[in-house]
C-alpha cells in the first residue's frame, strides 16, 4: 500500500515538485506544477499534504470545489494523493489559522517541508504577505501509485 509519506518521497530530489489537479467550474481539469510536503495538520496533528498557493485560478476551483488530486513522479514511478483541500490565508479565514502571525509561521513551514530554504526569511515574509500567499491542506482521501 502506498502512503502520503511514500507519495512525497518520490519527488524530494525535485524539491518536492507535484502536479495538482483541480476543477474548474465547466468540469474540465485545471493543473499545475507546485512543491508540496508533508506535516501535521496545525488543529488535528493528523499528517496532511501542504502547498502553498496564489492568484486566481486554484484559489476560485478550490474555493468552489475543494477536492483535488496531487501527483508525484520519479522516473517512470509515480503516485498520486487525492483530497480535499483546506485553505488559510489573508482571504481564506480557518479556524486553525488564529492570527497573521500563525500564518507567517505556517507559510515557512509548508515552504520547509517542501525542501525549501531561505537565506533572509524576513524578505520570505513579505514577498508571501504581498503575494497574499494561501496555504493549502490536503487530507488523503485515496492514495495509490504504479509501484
């Protein structure tokens, strides 16, 4: 069986670099390139899938329609996460996101468990705040791979 973490593993070579699917209203598939890792989930401590987001389009599908597939590859393995999405941001108001403060911590979080690094964590802090940055958690609903 494969798990969130084993879904994950594929893809740190690539700084944790999934495809994430969503739908757009018509029904059709919107997709995208971001990098993702896991962590507790900040109110259930449950492990989640987390990326961080921004614009229009991902944010207005998820916001409508939460459910979203992530697909991870190494070579020709590959397993894909399928969820739905929890957002917490600047316009996206969660109950495990109390404050600002809560969320710039939480951004540099999912950036780090994504494999990200910064050299001045004060200029990732306000490129995100200008960015309106969205974090986005995902609860396995179904996870399975070739492998």
């Amino acid at each position: 069986m494969t798990t969130l973490n084993d879904a994950v593993a594929l893809a740190k070579d690539e700084s944790g670099l999934t495809v994430v699917s969503t739908v757009r209203a018509d029904g059709s598939v919107q997709a995208s390139l971001v990098n993702a890792g896991v962590l507790p989930h900040p109110s259930t401590k449950e492990p989640v899938l987390a990326f961080v987001t921004y614009g229009k389009v991902k944010l207005a599908n998820l916001r409508a329609r939460p459910q979203l597939a992530a697909t991870f590859k190494n070579g020709w393995m590959w397993a894909t996460v399928e969820g739905t999405a929890e957002l917490g941001g600047p316009d996206d108001p969660a109950p495990w996101l109390p404050d600002r403060e809560a969320l710039r911590l939480l951004l540099r979080e999912v950036f780090t468990a994504a494999g990200g690094t910064h050299d001045n964590w004060d200029e990732y802090d306000r490129v995100m705040a200008e960015q309106g940055r969205t974090v986005v958690l995902v609860t396995p609903t179904r996870v399975y791979s070739n492998g």
